[in-house]
C-alpha cells in the first residue's frame, strides 16, 4: 500500500510537468530558490492558527461581542415534544397549510403555538449572532494583519508595481524568508478554513466556498512547486484587499450598527469591483496567459496554473453577481442584506427575555395572540389591544407582567 501511494506521489510530482524545460527540484533547492518540503510546514502553522483563533474568540472577540450588546447564551429550547420534534427534522420547520392543520388535530392546540414551537425550535439548529461576530472579528484580523504584511514584503519588489517581473529570469528566482512566510501563512489560513469550514456559520454558497478553498490551496501549492512565487504573492494581497471590509461590514450589521455596516459594504463593493474584477484579471491573468508566453518556456503546470487562475475569476464573477443582488436590494430597501445567509429562510426570530421563561414553557397563553406587523407588535389580550415598538418593552396589563423582545436576523447583513 504505501509502495503504491509513492508510486503515485512520484508520478504526481513529475518534473517533467512541474519544472520548465533544462530545471530539475534540485536546481530549485540547492540554489536557494525554495525547498519542496517545505510546503507541509504549513500543516504545522494551520494548528497554531487554530489555537490562536480559539483563546482570540475565548478572550477577546466573544467578551467584545457581549460588550456591544449580543446575547451570550441561545434562547430557551420549546417543551420537548416527540410528535413536533419528528416534524421539524421532515420539514425544518417549513409546514405547508395541510400540514399545520393535521398538527392542529392532532395535538388539539392552535395553530398560532406549533407555528411559535417551531419558530423556537429552529432557533436551536442555527447558530447564534455571537458566533457568526467571533468568525467574521477573526477572519478581519487575519486578513488585515497579512494584507498590511503583504505590502511590507512586496512594498520594494519589482513585481509589485509590474507583474511582467514574476516571469522576467524565471525560474531563478530567490525566496526571501519574508516571502516564505507569507505563503506558508497565508497557505495554513486557507487550510484551516478548509476545514473549520464544515464546524463554523454554514452559508447558501458552502460548496462554492469550499471550492474556493480547494482552488486556493492548489494555486499556491502549485506556484510554490513551479517556483513562481512572486504572481502567487501578488494573488494574496489582491484577495486579502476586499475580504477586510467584508467582514467588517458583517461585524457592523450583526451588533446592529446598520448606517455603519451600510457604508462599510460601500467600501467593500468598491474595493472588490478594484480588485477581483480589475487588478485580478489585468495584473494577474492577463500576464500569466498573454505576456509570460514571450517570456517563459511553455511546461505542463504553466497550462495548469492558469486554469485555476480563471477558474478563481470565474468564481468572483459569481459572487460579483451576488454583490450586484445585494446593492439592488440596498437600494430599494434602504439596507443591505448578504445573501450568503446561513438559511434559506430569511424570517426573523424572536429571542425571548428570562422573564419569558415561563411563556416559553407554554409557548403561548391560550387568551393570547402575538401578531407582526412591520416593526411594531400587536398584543391581543382579552380584548385589550396594546401598540408598542419591537424594540421597547412592552406590558401585560391583566397580570402585570414585564417584557422585552429583541429582533436578530438571520441573514448576514439585513437592514433592521
């Protein structure tokens, strides 16, 4: 078994695909290019990425949440009920009329408390605003430290300012330990996503993500082995450049800072149209599929590469469209919302204050009816009809029972 898997890892790592023409890995290695091996010390630096990301979410990102005002905790779990239970694992919740009413039968309530213990329970499968905050907090840090890194290392290199030097005398080109570390960082980053992907918020477009991640790694893998690190370095801090205000516009919109998050995705939709539809395509792919040609001998992994490259754009132009959808609804809503929500669903759910608890158990009062409307809620109570904001309490005037109700959403970014 083992024989066979070298065989295979030899017949991979063919230098016949992989170097250009009279270039052998020795070449690469003992002139101070770049080792091979050296790529799987990235394994190594994703593991202390992810320890770092776990005491930057123990205690900085989660205590910074609670501070600007999210929930610590989820809300309580409706009463267990096995009939309504079986339900929700059909259906997620979404009850067609036909449905609800043989629930209603069934259980002899209205429909007003299944749809509520539904609402209730869906609540528990989706993740909390706090833990969407502590991913979108470590992935800005992130790509704001290696994005100013990046221009650090890159800032006097002649590749920086004209792409035509990543091909100019390659493949004999020197990797400063600067830029080794930028690619072995940016590479355990990308890794770790691969993974942490499948236990963090996940979103419509996971399998186009994950691809993402998949295509990524394989370009810097495969640049890293071709020893055509510089167009590689220029990729990263390209990419690196729009992800910053990204997150920070979720950040804003998920502590509720909506004028803030609206101008922060301003930002972002400007600096992604700059660099993944322009300086990607012209600095990047129009050099490696146009200009290289009269400057590098044409090898097997030269086609390679580029075909991942488009592959990266075609991507963008995906997500373009994407941005495009949400500017669209931005404009006609007065808000913004990033379709990459983490449910189909996009209702809004109810968190309940711990002075509901007890309305919770029985998830509504039979004399009770709670109904939406925009942003206020109407309370029916024994015929007493009572107006208030979703956002100020509210009071039960029979029993003078004290409220507070908070609206979360579960699209990433959503006009409140």
């Amino acid at each position: 078994m083992l024989e066979t898997i070298e065989k295979l890892r030899k017949g991979f790592w063919n230098e016949d695909v992989w170097t250009p023409p009279n270039a052998t890995w020795k070449m690469y290695e003992t002139n101070g290019y770049r080792h091979f091996n050296d790529l799987y010390y990235s394994a190594y630096t994703a593991v202390i990425l992810i320890i770092i990301r776990i005491i930057f979410n123990r205690f900085l990102f989660i205590p910074l949440g609670i501070w600007l005002g999210l929930p610590p905790t989820r809300p309580r779990p409706p009463p267990a009920n096995k009939i309504l239970e079986q339900t929700y694992h059909q259906t997620r919740g979404k009850l067609s009329d036909k449905q609800l009413s043989g629930l209603c039968k069934q259980l002899d309530c209205n429909e007003r408390k299944i749809q509520r213990w539904m609402r209730l329970r869906s609540t528990q499968s989706k993740p909390t605003i706090l833990s969407k905050f502590t991913e979108s907090a470590w992935r800005c840090l992130f790509y704001c430290t290696m994005f100013t890194y990046g221009l650090v290392v890159l800032w006097d290199k002649p590749w920086m300012w004209d792409s035509a030097w990543c091909f100019i005398d390659y493949p004999h080109h020197f990797v400063s330990s600067e830029e080794w570390w930028y690619y072995n960082i940016e590479s355990a980053f990308y890794l770790a996503l691969l993974f942490s992907q499948f236990v963090d918020v996940q979103r419509k477009d996971f399998w186009v993500m994950f691809v993402h991640h998949v295509v990524t790694l394989c370009l810097l893998s495969f640049s890293w082995a071709c020893n055509l690190i510089r167009i590689g370095t220029l990729v990263l801090v390209i990419h690196d450049f729009a992800d910053i205000p990204l997150e920070g516009a979720k950040m804003m919109a998920y502590v509720k800072k909506q004028q803030i998050a609206d101008v922060v995705f301003n930002v972002f939709a400007l600096c992604w149209i700059i660099s993944r539809i322009g300086l990607l395509p012209y600095r990047i792919i129009y050099y490696s599929s146009y200009v290289a040609v009269g400057l590098v001998p044409m090898f097997s992994a030269y086609y390679i590469f580029n075909s991942l490259l488009i592959a990266l754009q075609i991507l963008h132009i995906i997500w373009t469209y994407f941005i495009i959808r949400v500017a669209i609804q931005a404009w006609n809503n007065n808000g913004i919302k990033d379709i990459r929500s983490d449910d189909e669903d996009e209702e809004d759910f109810i968190e309940e204050d711990e002075e509901e608890e007890d309305e919770d158990e029985e998830i509504v009062a039979d004399n009770d009816e709670l109904m939406f409307n925009n942003d206020s809620l109407k309370l029916k109570n024994n015929g007493n009809t009572h107006f208030k904001s979703l956002n100020n309490d509210f009071h039960d005037h029979d029993h003078h029972h004290h409220h507070q109700t908070k609206i979360h959403s579960n699209g990433l970014l959503k006009h409140g």
